[in-house]
C-alpha cells in the first residue's frame, strides 16, 4: 500500500479550478471537474509536489433565456474557455498517526471567448468578446486528512478564491470574477482489491461574496462529484466520473431579480483515464484526462467539460 499513498500525494491535494460565477451562469465548479484520484488522502510521506492541469470548456445558455454576464443580460449565450494552472502542493512532517495535513496554492492562466446578444439601444446587437490573462489565485491554508485505515481515508479543506484578476463592467469576458469564494469541501476514498479498485467522493459549498460592481450576490452552492477508478498492473488506469450541482440561494440584487433568482442546477457523467509511471522507487509521473457529458441542466451553460491534471515529482 505504499506506494499508493505516494501516488495520492500527486493526484488527492491538485484540484482544478474553474473561471466563472453563477453570475456568469455557471461557477467556480464546473460539473464532475473538481474530484481528483485519492481525494480523501493527504499521505505521510511530507514534502513538495507540483500539478499541472488545463480545462478546456465550451458551452451554451440557447434559446431565448437571460444570463446575467458581467452586469448585463446576455441572450444565446455562447462561450468557450481554457484554464491552464500550475499548484505547489507541500505535505507537511507531522510524523507517524492518523492524521496528516498539507498546504496549497495555484496559479491560474485563463483565456476566454464569449458572444451573446445584448440589449443596446432598444434592440439586442450581437456582441463578442475576448479575454486573456493571468485568472483569480485560488489557495487551501490547510488540507487535513484522516486515515480510518489503510484503505479507509478522509480529507476535510477550505479553499479560497481571491479576487486577484482585472474585472470591468460591462464585459462578456473577464479577467476574474471580482468576488472572494470560500469552498469548504470534504473528500473520501475507500480502496479494493488490494488498492487496485477505488472509490472517491468530493462534496463541498461555494459561498460566494457580492461583486461590488455589478450589484450582484451569488447564492451558495452545493456540489458532489464522484469518482470509479480501475487500476491494471501496467500502470493504466480506467472509470467513471460524474457530478452534482444545485444552487441552495437564489442570486440576488437588481439583475437577479429580474430573473426570479437564477437558481440553477446540472448533472455530469462521463469516462476517466489516467497513467502513472513509478522510478526511483518514490518518483512518480502521472497524468489524468476526463471528459464529461453535462444534461439537466437549469441557468447554468451546459456544455462537455474536457480535465487534464498531470502531476511532476520534485
């Protein structure tokens, strides 16, 4: 089981991110994206990890429905977005016990491309927009994690996202979102066969502050992600994502009002791959791609959001 635990540090603690608000009719969290493998363990082992990961995005709010996007109302929203992030992940020494912590900041890159039609003048004109520059830093103080057992394991975090990003009125695309998250987040894993079946889950909270320039406060929301994972001998691995979104708030302030709240909700599935490659004993390269099919999907874009996380030992 040791090396299981070395593989955890790499995958557990390098969550990606995502690059909109519920203002933005979608969220820090997209649908299944923010499990990784081995959620529930920070491993004994202390030390300095690095992750690279990148989210490729594309979807719609068609039809007729109202977004509010960057203090306006867009309508036939349509947007595609990249997210590339790199995360220092160091594991504190707390020695041996059940209980091991670790610490966590990323630095994200975002480039962004949305068009919509937008009220102007008494009628709506079709409006496109473009964004590229460094995202919000998104950061855990403290990641804690209990083993119940060898193969038992939990992970309790709180994750910030800091308003870091240029952000103007007015605009289909922006740097940022211009509003602080606090995510509290609970992971579990259970492993099988040995440590070659795994079973993650990832629930958590995004409680949003308001964005001072538009005058708009997104309502909490609650997501669950799960992850299946099948691992072979050779190194490859094979399963099953999927995720949970549902807003507990309605939005609020004058756009959200118009829009009766702007509560959403979405539902995610889709397959997983990844491949880890162990030298040196403790020296671990891997990589991890999953691509999701989103439906039921209620105020929010609904698109197929593609992860890619690939984790480099130091």
């Amino acid at each position: 089981m040791r090396w299981l635990l070395k593989l955890a540090m790499i995958f557990a603690l390098s969550q990606p991110t995502w690059v909109s608000a519920t203002e933005g009719a979608l969220g820090r969290s997209i649908t299944g994206a923010q499990i990784t493998s081995y959620v529930g363990i920070v491993p004994p082992s202390p030390g300095l990890q690095v992750s690279l990961s990148y989210v490729y995005y594309s979807g719609t709010v068609g039809g007729a429905r109202q977004a509010p996007v960057g203090g306006l109302l867009a309508v036939d929203t349509k947007a595609t977005a990249n997210l590339y992030a790199a995360a220092l992940i160091y594991v504190w020494n707390t020695g041996q016990g059940r209980w091991n912590f670790a610490s966590m900041f990323t630095l994200p890159y975002m480039t962004t491309d949305a068009t919509a039609d937008v009220a102007f003048a008494g009628r709506a004109v079709r409006t496109t927009d473009s964004s590229s520059a460094l995202y919000d830093l998104y950061f855990a103080p403290v990641i804690a994690s209990y083993h119940v057992s060898e193969v038992e394991h939990w992970s309790f975090g709180v994750y910030v996202y800091a308003p870091t990003a240029d952000f103007q009125k007015g605009k289909l695309a922006n740097d940022g979102l211009n509003v602080w998250t606090t995510s509290p987040a609970v992971g579990y894993t259970h492993l099988f066969q040995q440590g070659t079946f795994e079973f993650s889950a990832l629930a958590g909270i995004d409680i949003y502050s308001r964005n001072n320039a538009t005058d708009y406060q997104n309502g909490s929301v609650f997501r669950l992600d799960a992850l299946v994972m099948k691992r072979l001998p050779n190194g490859w691995g094979f399963g099953v994502d999927g995720g949970w979104i549902y807003q507990l708030q309605d939005d609020s302030g004058p756009t959200a009002r118009l829009l009766n709240g702007f509560k959403g909700h979405a539902l995610a599935v889709g397959p997983a791959i990844e491949y880890a490659k162990t030298w040196d004993k403790d020296k671990t390269l891997s990589f991890n791609l999953r691509w999701m099919k989103e439906f039921d999907v209620t105020n929010r874009v609904k698109g197929d959001p593609l992860v890619l996380v690939v984790n480099i030992p130091m």
